[in-house]
C-alpha cells in the first residue's frame, strides 16, 4: 500500500514528496453510523469515524495509531503482529483520499481487522465489548461482505425510490373577517390614566425619597402632604 517516493532537489538540498496516489474513491456511504466504501482498484475501506464506532472507541484513539505508527508502542507492536500473521504489511495503517471536497482517513480491509482484533482481544483494560463482537460477527471475509453489501444496497434503496408527482391542491377562498375597529377616544383616555397614575406613583417615592433626607425638624413639611394624598 506504500505509496512511491520521489526525491526534488531544490537549492542544493533534497526532500523527500509522496507521489500522488492514482486511487479515488467510486463510492462512499455511512451506514448505522460506519463511514465506509469503495476505491477505483475495488478495494473497501472504512473510515476513521467508522472504524472507531466498530472498535466501540473514540475517534481520536483510531487517529493515535497513526500517529504513532513509526514508534515501538505496545500497542503499535500489537497491530502490526495481527498484520504480519496475514502476510500483511503497511508504511501507514490508513491512506488520506478526498472525495467531494472533503478529506477521508480511509483503513483497507486488513487494516480494520487487526485494529478490530487489538481493541476485541489485546488492549488489556482498554478491549471493548463491541469491538469483540463485530469482530466475531465480520470474522474472516465477512467484513468485506458486510460493506460491500452495505454500499450495494444502500445505494440501490435510495436510487430505487419512485419520485413522488406533485399534486396541487385547489386553494379553498376563505371569507375575511371583519377586524374591530379601535375606539381611539377610548385608547386615548385610558393613555391618559395610565400616565398619570405612572406620575403620581413618581411624585410619591420622590416626596419619600426626600423625607428621607431631610433633617428631622424639617421632616413634618414633608410628611403632611405626603400623608395628605396617600390618604385622599
């Protein structure tokens, strides 16, 4: 799966560039929340996203296994045992496509299968039940069957369904109703009463406020008329 590498030599130093793959994606669909499909050599993937609901784990654990791909980690040593008991071998466990304008993390078939293993049998407390599961339940080549199958007839129930025609529906003339006309001496009367209670609530907590400030022998001055219209 290692893509070729070719040497630019700039200014007197070289550096090394990925050759650009010639694979593209033909298919692609996200089923019961697995993101999987199909390259233009036929071979099935599986995306990060999807290959971490199978695994039963994180988005962000998948991704750490390729970043630490080039180290000596257990579980970097786990995976890539799972590789070699296949004949298999990977420079990066998952190869980086763009499909639609948008980039996928794709994992081949062997690639999905040791992870599966790791997180269903040798990640000590770290293994998860469903990574077990859908390991037993897509053992051997089931997996491939399993997108295959899932892309298939996923694609053909959604090309399958017949186009609803348009049905107009006569629109049925509806009788106006007649909108009460608002009295505007009344509406102007009650705005009246309203702004002068708002003031003579106004005036009270000022002549309180005042009260309240004042030197106790000037305070009677104040109080009489206060008292005088809270009890009118």
């Amino acid at each position: 799966m290692s893509d070729a590498v070719i040497t630019v030599v700039k200014k007197g130093r070289k550096r090394k560039q990925p050759q650009i793959s010639n694979l593209y994606i033909t298919l692609y669909g996200e089923y019961d929340g697995v993101g999987m499909g199909c390259l233009s050599d036929d071979s099935l993937y599986l995306t990060q996203r999807g290959l971490a609901r199978l695994c039963g784990v994180q988005n962000a654990h998948i991704g750490t296994i390729s970043t630490d791909w080039q180290t000596d980690k257990p579980r970097i040593r786990a995976i890539k045992a799972r590789l070699e008991t296949v004949n298999e071998n990977r420079s990066s466990p998952h190869r980086v496509m763009s499909h639609k304008g948008r980039i996928q993390h794709t994992y081949d078939m062997a690639m999905c299968r040791a992870i599966l293993a790791y997180y269903a049998f040798d990640a000590g407390r770290q293994t998860q039940p469903e990574a077990e599961l859908h390991f037993r339940a897509y053992d051997g080549e089931g997996l491939e069957a399993y997108v295959r199958h899932a892309l298939l007839v996923g694609l053909s129930a959604v090309e399958d369904v017949p186009v609803q025609p348009i049905r107009f529906q006569p629109v049925v003339a509806e009788i106006e109703t007649p909108v009460a006309q608002a009295d505007a001496v009344s509406d102007m009367i009650r705005s009246y009463y309203d702004l002068s209670f708002m003031m003579a609530q106004a005036y009270v907590a000022w002549l309180n406020a005042l009260m309240q400030r004042a030197a106790w022998n000037n305070r009677l001055g104040l109080y009489v008329p206060l008292r005088a219209f809270l009890t009118s």
